[in-house]
C-alpha cells in the first residue's frame, strides 16, 4: 500500500455510486442505449435514471441525444471517450485497491 | 460493488441476450435456408439475393425493431465486430480452404468422384459449417444451447448424407428444408411469446423526476 501514492488510489466518487457505477458498466459493453433498456437492465425507475443520468451527463461523462420515433421522444444514451477512460482509470484504481489489500 | 472483467462480459451477453429473444434471428435465418434451394436450382437468383441481402435487409430489420422491438425492451446497439486481423492462424485457415477447393475441382475433372457424389455429401460439409455461427451465438450470448444446435445440424447432415434411399441431388434441399421450417417456426414462436411477454412500454416525458 505504502508504494502507492494517493493519487493512484483516488476513487472517481461520482461514478463509485452504485446505480451510476451499473449505468457506466452497461454503457462501456455497447455502442448506446435507449433510456427504456438503461431502465431495465439496471433495475432504476425512470426518476432515479432521469437524475443520475444528469449528473453523469454534467461531468460529460455520457452523451444524451433526443430524437423522436414515432412522434414520441426518444433518449439515446452513449459514453463520450472522457467517460470510458475515467471507467477504465476506476477499475484499474479498485485493482491496485485489492491487489495492495493483505489476504 | 466492484466491476470485473467477467461481470463486464456478462453485461454484455445480457444486451446481446435481450436482443435476440425477440426470434428474429431464428425466423431469418429459417428464410434464408429455405431460400436456398432456389438458389442451388437456380443460380440466376443468386445476385438479386445478395443485392436484397447486402442493401435491404438491414434497413428491414431495423424497421422491424423499431416497430416492434424496441418499444418493448428498448433499443441497444451492440459493439461492431471489428474485423480479424490477419494472423498466421487465419492464413492457414484460408489456405486450407482453398487447397480442398482444388483438391475438389481437380478430383472432379479427372472423374475420380462426381457431382452426385458432392450433392450427396454437401448437407455434411454444411452442418459443419454450420459450427461457425453456433460457435459465434454462444461466445456471444455464453448459453451452451448454441453448442447443441451446432452439433444437432452437424450430426443430420452427415446423417442425410449416407441415407442411400434419399436421392443424392435432394439432400440438401431436404436438409435446407428441414432446417429452414424449423427455425422460421421456432422463429415465429419465440416472436409470439415475445410480444406477449413485453408489453409496449410508453417512454414518459424526459427529465421527470420521482
């Protein structure tokens, strides 16, 4: 542990949020979503998405899209290259994390 | 909560999953092996298919799921396959191919086997093609159901090969037959249970929070 500095074991709080840290890991495996599908594979409602996707969104971590299908609106949701690296920059710090950890 | 490798592959599986239940997958390609044999009897065919294939079918499927997919489940857009890159592996593989091709043409030419003899054994040589796809659903999806379904098609197709009593030019258009009904039912099956299962989900106003 004491090899590592604390900038290497700083922890990226925003997406360490349960719920956002399931939006992020389903938005890393695919191309984008649809606000209906993020609903369904992370179990949220629509406020609790509506609200972490903002924030997510304002960290510029996620891009949002609106279109319409049908006349109906339509949400698009995708991870923008600032979110992917910080995805990637918090698992590598949660491996350094348990690896450093005593058995 | 911590986020593996293996967590982050099952994720991924689950989208994939979601997207195939709907039986398009299985009616399609029932289509296709049942338009098959009009393409072997008639090769005339063969470019207008490809056409249809290459520039519409895309566009039909996506018309598809946003009438009847995505409303229920949502719309996801898996990762594109980035194509493989050129290893020693499948060089040999491709090598390989073309040297049975030869083998094949050579064998033809100087009377050593037929074309009844590649008519009767082409219902093998395409269950074990079929490997490829079963292969691909399953690393896609990790259900082993693929695995079956590859070696379900492996094993008929050798099958209808050395059944004698099928004339060698109907093998495969026996095989393609076969298969093809099945999967455009099973298909059509799994569409209906689909719809019945997921009702249309009406997305509300954006920014709504509880």
């Amino acid at each position: 542990m004491a090899l590592l500095s604390n900038d290497d074991l700083e922890i990226d709080k925003l997406i360490h949020e349960p719920a956002r840290l399931k939006i992020m890991a389903q938005l890393y495996v695919v191309e984008e979503v649809d606000f209906i599908f993020l609903m369904r594979q992370t179990g949220l409602t629509w406020g609790n998405l509506s609200s972490h996707m903002s924030k997510l969104e304002e960290a510029e971590y996620i891009e949002v899209r609106k279109e319409f299908l049908d006349k109906k609106p339509h949400t698009i949701l995708k991870l923008t290259s600032k979110g992917r690296d910080a995805f990637k920059k918090y698992r590598s710090t949660l491996d350094k994390v348990f690896k450093d950890l005593p058995q | 909560m911590t986020m593996n490798e293996q967590d982050l592959v099952e994720i991924e599986r689950k989208s994939y999953r979601e997207l195939m239940q709907d039986g398009s997958t299985e009616a399609l390609l029932g289509l296709i092996l049942l338009v098959f044999p009009g393409l072997i009897a008639e090769s005339g065919f063969v470019p207008i298919f490809v056409v249809f294939y290459i520039f519409f079918m895309p566009y039909l499927i996506e018309v598809y799921r946003k009438r009847y997919v995505y409303p229920r489940i949502g719309y996801v857009k898996v990762k594109e396959e980035e194509p493989p890159k050129l290893t020693l592996g499948i060089a040999m593989v491709v090598l390989l191919i073309f040297a049975a091709v030869i083998v094949l043409l050579y064998t033809l030419w100087i009377g050593l086997i037929d074309r009844f003899f590649i008519w009767r054994w082409l219902p093998t040589v395409f269950g074990f093609i079929m490997w490829g796809p079963s292969l691909y659903l399953k690393e896609k999806t990790g259900q082993n159901r693929y695995y079956l379904l590859g070696t379900l098609m492996m094993i008929s197709g050798v099958a209808i090969s050395l059944t004698i009593s099928i004339p060698a030019e109907l093998a495969m258009i026996y095989y393609m037959v076969s298969w093809g009904s099945f999967f455009l039912v099973l298909g059509l099956v799994r569409f209906l249970l689909f719809i019945r299962m997921y009702p249309v989900i009406e997305e509300p106003e954006d920014g709504i929070v509880e």
